[in-house]
C-alpha cells in the first residue's frame, strides 16, 4: 500500500468561544437524557453475526456468510428461524447422539485457541535490524461461547506474540493470561462469572450479580482471587510483563526464550498493592517512575492516584474526591504534573434496580480535566477546569509550556468521542461515531480551558507517541483509522507542527489495530510501527511493519492463525528481554 498525505485545514469551522488565545471550544453537544448502556444481545444472533460485524472473538471461525454459495443460504440463518425438518423416530435418536458428539466432542476442541510456538513463519520483505525483540498485543478472546448478554470488554485476555528475530526469521504464539477467573471457568467447563457490561444491567443483572454472590458464598467460585480479564492494556516495567483491565490487578506473564508466554499470577508489586489499577498507566522515560490511577464504583475513595518507581516502591495512595464513581480508562501526565479526567460516562449501581444499565451518559454532569503537582502529597492543591463536551476514551501525551505573557498553560492529546457512551452501548455504526483527535488546552493561571480538533473528517482512535517523549512536547503521534473500533482501516501519522496527516492503509478487506511505535534511537520523525492484520476475505491474518519517515510497507509476517481484533500493545527488546524477572 502506497501513503497518503494530506495537509489539515488551519482554520476551523466551530464557533469561537471567550477562552484565551486563538483556540476553539467545539460547542457541539451530545443533547439527550440519561443514556443507559443496555448491552442485551440474542446468543444465536450474535454468534451468526460474529463475521459481519467483524467483532470475531475466536480464531478461526467460517468464512463470513457474504461468501457461501447461494444454495446454502437457509443455513446461515439462526436456529430459531430455519425451516423445521420432518424427522422419523429413528432419525431424532440419531440426530440427538450426533449433536451430543458435537457439543461435547468437537466443540470443546475447537475452542481450544492457544498456540504453541510457531517457527519459521512466512516472511515477505525485511525485518529491520533494530527490531530484534518481540511484538505483543492483548485483546478479548472468550474461552466459553457467551450464553447471554455479551460486550466485547467481557472476554478473557488472550496475548498474541511474534519474536522479531535476527536472520529474517519470527516465530508467533498466543496464550491465554491465566486469570483466576478464567482458570475457575475453565475447570467448570462454562462461564460462571457475570460479565460487567454485557450482563449486569436491569433486574437481571441484579439477579446474575445476587447469584454469583451466593455461589462464592457457598464456595463453587472464589471471589476474593480477582473477577477481572486482563484483556486490555499491556506495559513492559521493571523487568515484567504486567497484563492489565481495569477491574483487577496485573498479571505478571513470563516470557520465555523460545518465545512462549506463561502466566505467573496476579502482581502486587512484592504486597505493595492489593487493589485494581487501570489498564493505562503511564512510564515517565526521565524519572522511570510508574504512575497510575485505581477506581472503584461502590465504596468512596472513588479515585485513587499512585506511583511505582523504578526500584519498584509504591508511593503512597492518594485519594482524589470525585462526587460520582467515573469511568476513568485513561489518564496523561507531563513532566511536573498528572492529568486526570472526570467524564459524564460513570458508574450508577442504582440504575440497575431501575431496570437499567449501572454504565450511563449523564449530560447534566460538568465534564472536567483535574491537574495534580507530582510533588503534592495529597490533593488539597489539585486544580480542576471544566471542558465541555470532550470525552476521551483514550489520551496520547501532554505537556507543560509557557506563553508570551508568563502563563502556565497544558496541551493534552486526545481522541474525543461522540457520542460519549457509543463504546459502551454497542449502538454506534461507522456512519454515527466521532472519534476526532483533538488538542485539549488548559490555562493553569486562568482556570480556563479549549479544545480545537486536530484532524476532522476521519476517525482516529487508540494510539501513541515517541514513548522516550511521553509527558514532554511530541511533533508525531501515530494513530489507528478507526472504522469501527477495535476494527480499524489503517495507521495515521498526524504532524502536530505542519498539520499535516500521513496515511497507510492496509487495503480493501483487510483490518488492524492501535499501531506500536518502535523507535530506532535516532530522530523523533524515525522508527517503525506495527500492527496485526485481518484480512476478511482470505481469513487470514499477518504483523505488518511500516517505516514511519515515509509510511511505506517495509515487511509482514504471515500468522498461521486468524488473529482476532484486540485493543493494546507494546514491544520488548532484546536488551529488554535479557533484564527480564522471571518469577
């Protein structure tokens, strides 16, 4: 695939509004009431849906229904829906044993997802020297076929990872992160554990929840070992590699000299933490330091910030008083301070008693940004400025300057989403979702805040900066085009300096991810990303690497498996690997 470029308009179409300098406050708004995140869908649909939506969560599924014959039409329709045919007796006992066989046989072993090590995949191009190491992205793969209500956040963590090594030779495997819960499921043969978003909503999300509380009660499951999936975001510290979800604590999953993956357990940093962190913690590259932030929906703190430093000693926690339990996936910080963010997305337990979701978009709640000094020992001094309508699921950097009049003012990257709850609710179509990155700016003098958007027009969504220029002023940051997120067209490299946006685009039927930038020691403009292809046609999937001076195709590594869509990555190098902590 060939780049494209193209420059940004440099000026901008929304109403100027009275915030200082030249910014613009997007004034469009999300106008409606209170909307639940209801996530009810029909088991037999979803399944048949699975392809068509490109939502696959198993690897290798059918092909789609779009390619089969036309005389097998009536065979993708749903159970409930075909024809019903005429048996004899002798027909239905044999029809009977030979579903059983089915479910009880063949089944179990296709959803037998992990992979041993492959090696010696299938290479067209060269694997640059300077990536010598191994590529992992996380991502949601279910063990067990949902039986209910189901939301793509639901599903067990499974790591896909290709060793880049030298030679031009790569090797791949996935493994599941043997989470408590997942190991629980998997000794019970079902899904057993309520699935947060897809099921825990209205009065049977009451009754899931009060159903699973008495089987830990009796002890047919254990809770107090964690419910979460560490599904979502992955972070290379200290040594580990941390597997994370928000709802749970990391897991140390060990990487192993042949490439294989093998679970640890659960990590408490050496007893230094014994509650949840979210998914995106940010490694400061001056100080070393881990920050990251802990919520929880029912019991007040709501928020609480920590850090780790590079000797792996946790700070103290500090609480940060929010009036609602916020749905905080993603926070920022720069080199003096953390940003951190408080939605009109939250947590309201009592809606489910309503017969609603406990996820819901309140409009009437001041969307607000709070800055925290790294120096401060609790948050008396925190600043919070309001900034309307700029939910953001994810953030890519911010930093500190200095304006002409001495003014201390801070400039967060983030895609902005509209509508806010479109990734909860599952109602959102290509045509309807906003993800449009933007710059946030906030005057620590003035209290004031703006938002202009940096690219419209095209939807932008999961990515990342230089990671040696976190929390300092970056020039590129480097983006999925999202279709449909987590299914996305290509990779954006988006020039904050120029306004200018760089394109790679995988190609007609074929779909990726957030792209991992690898740096290769030299200029900021420098260095590599990848990405996990699907191609939906040939059902086939490859690691992709481009060259992020020009944005060309420089290698990709045939998978010998079809790799479901997913969320985060990271790359660990050699040098990395070699520093590893094996226990």
């Amino acid at each position: 695939m060939q780049p494209c470029a193209y420059r940004l308009p440099t000026s901008s179409s929304n109403p100027s509004t009275s915030v200082p300098n030249s910014y613009n406050l997007n004034t469009s708004v999300h106008r409606c009431t209170v909307v639940t995140c209801k996530i009810v869908v029909n088991p037999a649909k979803w399944i048949h849906n699975l392809n068509s939506k490109a939502l696959s969560l198993r690897p290798p599924l059918s092909p789609s229904d779009k390619t089969q014959p036309s005389s097998l039409a009536s065979n993708s329709l749903p159970d409930y829906e075909r024809p019903k045919a005429h048996l004899n007796p002798l027909q239905k006992v044999v029809a009977g044993a030979l579903d059983m066989i089915e479910e009880f046989v063949i089944a179990p072993l296709e959803r037998q997802q992990e992979l041993p090590v492959r090696q010696d995949l299938e290479i067209a191009g060269e694997i640059p020297n300077c990536l010598h190491g191994i590529y992992l992205r996380n991502g949601p793969n279910p063990l067990h076929l949902p039986k209910g209500g189901h939301h793509f956040f639901d599903s067990d963590g499974m790591i896909h990872a290709v060793s880049l090594g030298l030679e031009n030779r790569a090797s791949y495997t996935c493994k599941y992160t043997r989470t408590s819960r997942l190991e629980q499921e998997s000794s019970l043969s079902r899904p057993i554990f309520p699935k947060p978003i897809g099921e825990l909503h209205g009065h049977l999300g009451v009754a899931r929840l009060a159903l699973f509380v008495a089987r830990t009660c009796v002890g047919v499951v254990d809770g107090s070992q964690g419910v979460g999936v560490a599904n979502a975001g992955l972070a290379f510290f200290n040594g580990r590699l941390l597997a994370m979800s928000e709802d749970e604590l990391p897991y140390h999953v060990k990487i192993k000299p042949d490439g294989n993956l093998e679970t640890v357990g659960r990590f408490t940093f050496n007893g230094q933490l014994d509650y949840q962190m979210i998914a995106h913690p940010k490694m400061d590259p001056i100080t070393g330091e881990l920050h990251a932030l802990s919520y929880n929906v029912v019991t007040k703190p709501y928020l609480k910030y920590f850090r780790i430093d590079k000797r792996g000693i946790k700070s103290h926690e500090m609480d940060i008083t929010l009036s609602h339990p916020t749905m905080i996936h993603d926070f920022a910080v720069t080199k003096n301070f953390v940003i951190i963010p408080d939605h009109q997305v939250m947590f309201k337990l009592t809606e489910m008693i309503r017969g609603g979701s406990p996820v819901i978009f309140d409009p009437n709640k001041p969307s607000r940004v709070g800055i925290l000094s790294k120096k401060d020992v609790d948050e008396s001094n925190m600043q919070w400025i309001n900034v309307p309508n700029s939910f953001c699921f994810h953030f890519y950097n911010a930093w500190e300057e200095i304006t002409k009049c001495g003014q201390t003012v801070i400039r967060l990257i983030g895609s902005c989403m509209s509508p806010p709850d479109s990734v909860f609710n599952g109602s959102g179509t290509v045509e309807s979702i906003r993800t449009e990155l933007s710059e946030i700016q906030l005057n620590l003098n003035t209290g004031e805040s703006s938002r202009r958007v940096i690219v419209s027009g095209i939807n932008l969504e999961a990515g990342q900066v230089n990671p040696k220029l976190l929390g300092q002023k970056a020039r590129f940051v480097y983006l999925a085009i999202s279709e449909l997120w987590p299914k996305c067209c290509g990779i954006a490299k988006v020039d904050l300096e120029a306004n200018e946006v760089f394109e790679f685009r995988f190609g007609g039927g074929r779909f990726g991810g957030e792209p991992c930038y690898v740096g290769a020691d030299c200029k900021e403009s420098e260095g590599y990303l990848m990405s996990l292809v699907r191609d939906e046609i040939e059902e086939t999937s490859e690691l992709v690497i481009v060259n992020a001076s020009n944005m060309k195709q420089v290698c990709s590594i045939r998978l010998p498996t079809r790799v479901p869509y997913g969320f985060h990555g990271t790359f660990v190098s050699k040098a990395g690997l070699e520093r590893q902590i094996m226990h």
